[in-house]
C-alpha cells in the first residue's frame, strides 16, 4: 500500500468517525430527551437535541484535535 493509499484510508476513517460520533450524540440526547419528556410530561426534548448537536460538534472537534496531533507527517 503506497503513501497517497494510506492518506485516503485515513481520511475515510476519519470522516466515518465524525458522522457516526454526531449521530450518536444527536439520539443519544434526544433519546433522553424523549424519555424525560414521557416519564415528567414536559417539553425538553427540543433542548435535549440543541444540547446533543452542541455535544455532537465539540466531540467531533476533539476527534480532529486527535487526529491532527497524531498526523504530524509520519505515515
């Protein structure tokens, strides 16, 4: 496997991370949001998913963090 090979499947890994770390986050909160919301009768799932795509973009951000620090041109 050649060096422009190994770049890409990193990148693609890297890409699959961050979709599937925002998904999680996303119904993970919503799902608790949800559950609050039948278990109490209240309205908070909305904030549930606001408070789960800001938990989605900070993960997402330690990923590339990570990721870049990892990255310094060794292969």
């Amino acid at each position: 496997m050649n060096n422009n090979e190994h770049q890409v499947l990193k990148m693609l890994f890297l890409i699959t991370q961050i979709g599937i770390t925002m998904l999680v986050t996303i119904f993970l909160s919503m799902g608790i949001g949800y559950l609050i919301d039948k278990y109490f009768g209240t309205k908070f799932m909305v904030w549930f998913i606001v408070l789960g795509v800001c938990a989605g973009f900070r993960s997402v951000a330690i990923v590339i963090k990570r990721f870049i620090g990892n990255d310094n041109g060794k292969s």
